[in-house]
C-alpha cells in the first residue's frame, strides 16, 4: 500500500466511496429527524446538544476514512474489505442514531465505531509497513484511533454518556490527525479531498430537499387553512438550499488546502459547523410546515429560528472556513455577516422563511459579483 501521488491528475472520488459516503445518508437523515422532533416539541437546549454529539460522531467517521483513502486509496481486494467493514460499522453507528439523540446513550454508536475502527486502524499498520517515509505517521494514527476508543469504551462499559465525557473524547479525537501528520504529511490530494467534501454537502444539502419534498406533500394534502403559508415555507426553504449549494460550490478549496497544514486542518474541522448548519436547516423546514399545521408548540419567532439561525450560522462558517482563505477582501467578509445578521433578525417577520431565502440568493448575486471581479483582477495582474 505505497502512498498516492498528491499532484496526479483527474484525482476523483472512487466508486467505492460513492458507496461509502451513500451510507452515511442514512444516519445523517436520522440525526434530521431526530433534531425534527425535538424541536417541534420545544426541547431546544437538550435537542441541540444531543444533535451536535450525534452528528460529531457521524462527521468525525466519514472524514477518518476520507482523509485515509485520499493518501492510500489503491482500490486492491485488503483495502476493499477492509471498506466494507467500516461500512458495517457505519450502518451500526446509523442503528443508534434515535437512542444516541433520545437518551444520550451512545453503546451502540461505540459498537459502530468499534467495528469502523478495526477496519481503519488495520488500514493504517498496512500503510506504515509499506511507506517507510511515513511509518511513524501511520503508526500514531494506528495508535491514537485505537488509544482513543479505551476512552470511548470507558462510558459504554458504565453505560454513562456525560455531556463533558464526551466533549473531551472528541477533543482528544481531534488532537490525533495534528499529533499524527507533525511526524511527516500524508500524501492527501487537495482536489480528491475538495470533491470528497463537497460531494458530502451535496449528501447533506439532498436531505434538506427532503424535508421540502415532504413539505410539498403536505401542502396537497392539506389544502385548508395555512396552505398559503405552507406555499411560502416551500419556497423560502428551496431558495435557501439552493443557495447554499451556490454558494458552497462558488470557489474550490483545492487552491489553497496545500500551502499550510494549520489552513488545511481549519478547513477541514472548520465543515463540521457548515455540515451541521445545512442538516439543521431541513430540520427547520419540517418544524416550520409543524409549525403552521398546528402541530408545535412554538411560538412563530422560535419556529422561525429553526430555519434563520442555521441559516445564518452557515452563511458566517461558510466564509470563516470555505471564502476567506481565498483572500478576497473585506467587503467580501462583510457581506455574508451583514447578511448572516439580516436574516436572523428577520426571524420576527411575517414571512421570515421567504424572507431567509431572498437574502441568501441576494448573497449569491453579489457573491458572484465580488468572485468575478476578482478573477478580472487577477488575470489584469498576470497580464501585467
């Protein structure tokens, strides 16, 4: 298993991590249900926390194996297996999804990971026995991923899940790729891992539709009182996702992922927050079409808040993590934070979905604007 080259040519994802990344759907849509529910029944504090511990647990899965398979990936029969049993586990880890969100009660997640992890950390001993240049690299991630779940089997076999006990085990999880890639790099390709990620949004973004999907059903089969509503939910909804999406895929982060290690890691911790946004805001639009149906609790400024927080909390993680290493100046900056701050703000308008989603096609308006004029600049200079 010798590492890949990081500057070969047409790098693109493999039909094996199609196949991967398929699989994550289903937890991922499990975690938006979940994160649905809570929030339709107003439990918004402890609904939040048990969504962002769930959904690190996902995250944190898919990218150990990304970044692995970006370095490694040789596609032989061993790296093939050895796929299909982080597969198994990942479909484990899908299985406990409801009790990890309802009870903080992550035993079978632990499981799931327990079996990804057996398939990763052989993964990671076959690189190190291979690539000489990197053997102490591979051997920390061996060792760290593998230290790492004692921690984890720690709360499962107390069957005790503390809020703070997980937080430091995801803290120490992080640690493991910095202490690890300090040794020497690992041959990642900058536009395998661009596309890795941004297929994921796409995986991320396709549960949002989802929800609007379901949203329209509703709006046929209850053509009464809020179908107007109803009608502007849609079409709020819709508008944001696909600006999001425009948005996300309006500059590629291959250009900039291999100049600094501290750069590469922000952006790729730094999606967490901007995968986490985009799953909450399909969870929002259920809540919203709840919300006018009569089915909540919530008063309209707290059901907006569903949609707008998250809304706005990706515009500001989309520009810290994903624009902003692109440089492109502070008008820029200003843009999605003026725009981050609007729409929250319209949380307590009548038509604050609609609203969201006006604002964020206006963000990808002057977005693509401030874009093109930068590249004009840039082909002035090379000119020059």
């Amino acid at each position: 298993m010798t590492p890949r080259d990081p500057n070969e040519s047409h790098r693109q994802a493999s039909f094996l991590e199609l196949f991967f990344d398929l699989c994550f759907v289903v937890a991922i849509a499990q975690a938006a249900v979940q994160l649905h529910h809570a929030l339709a029944e107003a439990h918004i504090i402890s609904g939040i926390i048990s969504f962002s511990m769930v959904f690190f647990a996902i995250w944190w899965a898919w990218m150990n194996f990304t970044w692995f398979a970006s370095a490694y990936d040789n596609d032989d029969i061993p790296f093939r297996l050895a796929t299909f049993v982080q597969i198994i586990g990942a479909l484990v880890l899908a299985a406990g999804v409801q009790r990890g969100f309802a009870d903080q009660n992550f035993n079978i997640i632990f499981i799931g990971y327990l079996i990804m992890r057996m398939g990763l950390a052989s993964l990671w001993v076959r690189a190190a026995l291979h690539d000489p240049e990197r053997k102490t690299t591979n051997y920390r991630y061996a060792f760290g991923i593998s230290a790492a779940m004692i921690g984890w089997g720690t709360m499962f076999a107390l069957n005790y899940w503390p809020v703070w006990g997980f937080a430091a085990m995801a803290l120490i999880e992080l640690v493991i790729p910095v202490w690890a890639e300090s040794a020497n790099k690992t041959t990642w390709h900058p536009d395998h891992i661009a596309e890795r990620y941004g297929l994921l949004i796409i995986i991320v973004l396709g549960e949002s539709v989802l929800a609007a999907t379901n949203a329209v059903q509703i709006a046929i089969d209850e053509q009464g009182a809020g179908f107007e509503a109803l009608v502007l939910i849609i079409a709020g909804g819709l508008l944001t996702i696909f600006s999001m999406w425009w948005l996300y895929f309006s500059r590629s982060a291959d250009r900039f992922l291999s100049t600094k290690p501290l750069v590469s890691f922000g952006w790729g911790y730094g999606h967490y927050f901007i995968f986490a946004a985009a799953a909450i805001v399909g969870a929002g639009i259920g809540v919203n079409i709840d919300h006018v149906t009569a089915h909540t609790a919530l008063s309209d400024p707290a059901a907006a808040a569903t949609i707008t927080v998250p809304a706005a909390l990706f515009l500001l993680t989309l520009w810290i993590f994903h624009l902003r290493p692109h440089q492109i100046g502070w008008y820029h900056g200003a843009l999605f934070t003026g725009n981050a701050i609007i729409i929250l703000l319209v949380s307590f308008s009548p038509w604050p979905i609609l609203l969201t989603g006006l604002i964020t096609v206006i963000t990808v308006i002057m977005n693509g604007v401030i874009c093109r004029r930068e590249e004009q600049q840039l082909a002035i200079q090379t000119d020059v």
